[in-house]
C-alpha cells in the first residue's frame, strides 16, 4: 500500500526521491518522509500529509545535499498518520533508517523483547521495531547490515518492502522483499529502489524485480548481490527492460489521472487485442491459452478470483463465459477464498485478475489454488508483477499505467481480455456458430471508437451530476450481463465522492431496496436493449410510481425509458455481452464529474489506496 524510494549514486538524490514519492503516491498518501545522508550524517524530515506537505517541510527545516537518500509516502497501517509514525524511522543509536511496505504481524511480541533489553520506541508502528530488531542482531551478532537484515527477517512474520541504510556503510543500501512489490533501477555506476518502475524512468530502462524471500545489497562499483532470505544461496540477477514511457504517468493536459484514464479507454482497448484478434480471419490468438488450451477444454469448472473492480470485472466474465463458452464459473472474492476450505482439484482452472499483479489477498489465493492442483491462469496490466510471475499462464490487460486510485481503464480492459478467452474457448469448443463468432469478433474491434462515441456525452453528464451532487444515497441497478455494470458504478460513486451508493439487480429492488425510493432517491438504471428490456422498464415504471428519480443508461433512439425517466445518457448499440464496456463509461464520468464538483481529491480519495499489498 506505501510507496518506498531510494537512490544510491553520483547524482544529487533529493529531487530524484522526491519526484519518485509524488509518482507513487497513489499508493499511500497519508504522510511522507525523506533521509539524506550528507557525507557525515543522515538528515531526516518526514510530516503528516501529502508529499506537496513534505517538501515544503524540506524547505524550512533540512538540508538536502547528498547523493544517497530513502524516501515514503505512507498508507497508514499501525499508528495513527502523524509525524512520528511516519517513515523513515531511525534505529535507537540513529545509524540505521529504514522505509518499509507492509506489515510485521508478530512485532508487538518483538517490541516486548527490545523493550526489556533496554530499547525505546518513539511510534506506534511496526517497522520501528524491525529497525531496532536489525541493529540488535548487528551488535550482539558483530555482523555486517546485510547479514543483520537477514537474520532479522527469519525471525519476523509479516510482508515487506524494505530499504535499510547505515551511515557507517555509506556506499550500500540492503532491500528485501515478501509480498510487496520492489523494484531495482539499475544505471551507470547508480541504483534506484522503488515500489514500481515509474520512479525511475528517465533514468534506466533496466530493472530487476525482486521475487519473495529475497534480498538484495545494492553497493557503489560493486553492483548487487542478490540472496535468498532463508537459505542464504545466491541468485543471480535477472535483469528486464521496461517498455514504460514517461509520458504514459503524466497529466498530459487532463485535470485529473482518472479523467485522463477514462479518455484513454478507446486505445487501451485497442491495445489489449491488438495483436490478438483478427475480425478478418476469424482468428485469436492468446498464446496463454493456446499453450493450455486442453487445460481449459477439461475444466470442470472455471474460479475467478479476484477484489473490488476486478471481481466485478470476473462477474461480467462469468455471464460471457457460461452464455458462449457453456463451461460453468464462479466467481469468488480473494479474500474471502483464502480464508475458508474451499474445494478445489486439479480439474479445476483458476483465473486470478488485478491490475497492479500485486493485490496480497489474490497472491494467496493464487498459493492456495495451486497447492490444491489447480491450473492458474492470471490476468493482470503490471508486465513482471508478482502475479504474472507467480501464475501458471497468464495474459496482460496492456492498458498502460494507471495512476487514478479509482479504476476505470483496467476494468474495461480486464473484460475485453476476459471476452476474448471466453470466445475462442466457445470456438475451440463448438458452442458458437462459425457466423456468430466472427459477428462478435466484428463488434469487439468496433467497441474503440463506440467507446468514443459515448464519451461524448460529457458535457450532459457534467449537468446531470450537477443536479445529484448532494444526495445522499443512490441506487444503480442493472440485469444480466450489466448488474456487475452497476456494482462498479456504484463503487466508483463511493470510492470518490463518498456518497453511500448501492448496486443490486433490478429485479431485486422488490425484496427490500424499494423501500428507500421516495423523491429524494437517484436510480441510476442500465436499460440497454438488448437482453432483458422489458422487464427493466417494468422495474423503472415501479421506481416512478414511487417518486424516486430515474437516470436512465440506454442505448440511442431509445423512446421507451425517455417517457418516464427523469434523465437519459445514450450509449451506442452493440452485442449485450460487450454492452458492459459501454453502460460502464457514463457511470464513470458521473462518478468523477460529482466527486469534483463536492471538491474532493479524485486521484487520491481519502483512506484508500491504488495498490493493496497488506490485508
């Protein structure tokens, strides 16, 4: 959930860890902090707030001459956000500094034992007590750091991201990884660490990902030496080159990263089956399904696994996958799943879906599937996360990095990529006719400039959020392939403006929900024509005979819903198994459109955080 930085090299490192900390923000911004070591010493400032908060603490307060430093910007797990609790933290002689993502589960007993053997603590949090752990083992040990840090480790239980720095050995810096993503810039004769590659883009397109249980000693002229954490062998470094660009983590002129997201959708989708569909010959080709594909022909089952938009990304899937490729699924949330019994064999395929490839409680699900025999299958957006690297096969969503803490393009992209597996598994299979496959692979490749088309619609969304800014509560219903649509519409309300929103089937507002419409409750209703028209407009009929007040998602020259809903946003006619990736675009911009206009922080909604790496 925290985003850690550091640089050890030739170059100045305050400003390459500072920009760093604002790139990776979107995963904590509750407070922040910096340690520079200035030849002498280490010069520390960390505050409450956001990293725009820390540099102007910078200003008043430190000096920032050196060319090592650790950076973090905090999404608060042990310790309220404040000053103290904020990383780095120092250890008990101030030698030491650390940076650390994740959480130590047994630190309290640990701190019990530091106590009693004279160390103080100044936090409330847990990397306070590794820090102290590891200059512990340092002294009664008259071990070197990188030594100490592995002997701590195999005695903590817990996830990490962690970067220790002694200013007794000021050509290194040790980092370690379990369940937090770490990445290792690797430049001329400089190193930069960070919790994903956009720290360090205009410096090196080389990066090492550090695998779980390992450790790494980053030093001057001497490059690294990476370790296994609990064996102590040595691992020799696999080093990638990033296909990232810089200009794919700036603005480019939008006011927001989500607005700029949503506007990005017609090519991200273009981009995810570019070079696997093609309408023209009636093929796709997905090289993770081809190399499998009798694993998924024998399936008994399908089980998609996944949190928040992506689960409701696996929803939409369940319904394309069971209509065309008649293999039955079920689609569970990771957390839950990994924490009861479930049945599993070796018949069973697995589909684990995230758009960072990082999500904690989806990593173990994904152990528990495989442990039990079953084949995992992952769809993620982050090229050599931890997901892409811990499934049996997998495919990229190619969406390109998204910024915005409420998804928007890795959910559309997820189900385009779903859609195509769900059809050439119906084709392999014999369960769609020759005619009917290549009408939907015809549709899918016009989806882009429809999804164009609806973005239109702008400017009357902007006016219709005006006038439902201030509910208090909202309602999205939807049927069929588009009752997911309405879960995720009602999230992204929650997850940016904070107002209490609910998603359900339209036809289950007459066991319960109904009973909250009155003339102060917005409806958004998904009324697409295809599918199940008629019934929904029967449940929007109900809606009115009760005041509430009807937004309705329908498709052009709709006539029917227009007579009777207080507000229409049209969206262009398509297949109703790829109508999601339609009715889904005007949720989203009047989610974003109501968050701004209650002036909150779009990018950065309170309390949450883009990529959940704890549970």
């Amino acid at each position: 959930m925290c985003g850690i930085v550091g640089y050890i090299g030739h170059r100045e490192a305050f400003p390459i860890v500072l920009e760093g900390l604002k790139r990776l923000e979107y995963r904590g911004y509750d407070s922040a902090g910096i340690a520079v070591y200035n030849g002498e010493n280490i010069e520390l400032c960390k505050t409450k707030g956001k990293v725009s908060d820390l540099e102007n603490k910078v200003k008043a307060e430190m000096n920032t001459s050196g060319t090592v430093a650790i950076g973090h910007t905090r999404w608060a797990t042990h310790g309220v956000p404040n000053d103290v609790n904020s990383h780095p933290h120092y250890s008990n002689s101030g030698e030491l500094v650390i940076i650390h993502n994740g959480i130590i589960e047994n630190y309290a007993s640990l701190k019990k034992e530091l106590i009693a053997r004279g160390y103080t603590f100044k936090s409330d949090t847990d990397t306070e007590v590794l820090i102290n752990l590891i200059e512990d083992v340092q002294k009664n040990e008259n071990v070197k750091l990188g030594k100490a840090v592995q002997i701590a480790l195999n005695q903590v239980i817990g996830a990490y991201a962690i970067a220790v720095f002694d200013k007794k050995k000021p050509n290194e810096i040790v980092v370690a990884k379990l369940g937090s993503p770490l990445a290792i810039g690797v430049g001329e004769n400089e190193f930069f660490i960070a919790s994903d590659a956009t720290p360090f883009l205009e410096y090196t397109k080389k990066a090492i990902y550090l695998e779980d249980e390992q450790m790494a000693i980053v030093r001057l002229k001497k490059g690294i030496k990476i370790r296994k954490i609990k064996t102590d062998s040595v691992v020799a470094p696999y080093v990638q080159e990033l296909q990232m660009n810089l200009e794919q983590i700036v603005k480019g002129g939008y006011e927001h990263f989500m607005l700029k997201e949503i506007h990005e959708q017609p090519n991200a989708i273009k981009d995810t089956y570019r070079g696997r569909l093609n309408a023209k010959e009636g093929l796709i080709r997905m090289a993770g399904i081809d190399d499998n594909i009798e694993r998924f022909l024998n399936a008994n089952r399908i089980i998609i696994i996944a949190c928040g938009t992506s689960w409701h990304a696996g929803l939409v899937a369940e319904y394309i996958f069971e209509d065309l490729a008649r293999i039955p699924v079920e689609v569970e949330y990771a957390s839950e799943f990994r924490y009861r019994n479930p049945v599993i064999t070796e018949n069973d395929v697995v589909i684990a879906i995230s758009q960072s490839g990082e999500t904690a409680d989806t990593l173990a699900a994904i152990k528990l599937a495989k442990s039990k025999g079953a084949f995992v299958f992952g769809v993620c957006n982050v090229v050599g996360s931890s997901i892409a690297r811990e499934t049996h096969a997998g495919a990229y969503t190619h969406a390109g990095p998204e910024i915005g803490v409420a998804s928007t393009k890795a959910f559309t992209t997820q189900i385009t990529v779903l859609t195509l597996i769900a059809l050439k598994l119906a084709k392999e299979k014999g369960s769609i006719s020759h005619s009917n496959f290549h009408y939907h692979l015809q549709e899918l490749e016009l989806i882009p400039a429809k999804v164009e088309k609806a973005l239109l619609q702008d400017d009357h969304i902007k006016k219709i959020a005006d006038i439902y800014k201030d509910a208090k509560n909202c309602l999205y219903l939807g049927r069929g392939f588009n009752f997911p649509v309405a879960l995720e519409g009602a999230l992204k309300l929650k997850e940016i403006s904070y107002i209490h929103a609910e998603g359900y089937p339209a036809a289950e507002m007459k066991h319960g929900p109904i009973a909250l419409i009155d003339e102060h409750m917005p409806v958004f209703v998904i009324a697409t024509k295809k599918g199940h028209y008629e019934k929904v407009v029967s449940n929007i009929e109900e809606i009115k005979a009760r005041k509430g007040k009807i937004i309705g998602i329908v498709t052009e020259g709709d006539e029917a819903v227009k007579s009777i809903a207080d507000h229409v946003i049209e969206v262009p006619e398509t297949l109703e198994s790829l109508s999601p990736l339609l009715t889904t675009i005007p949720l989203q911009l009047l989610s974003y459109h109501i968050a701004v206009l209650l002036d909150r922080n779009v990018d950065q909604p309170r309390n949450l955080a883009k990529s959940v790496t704890v549970e």
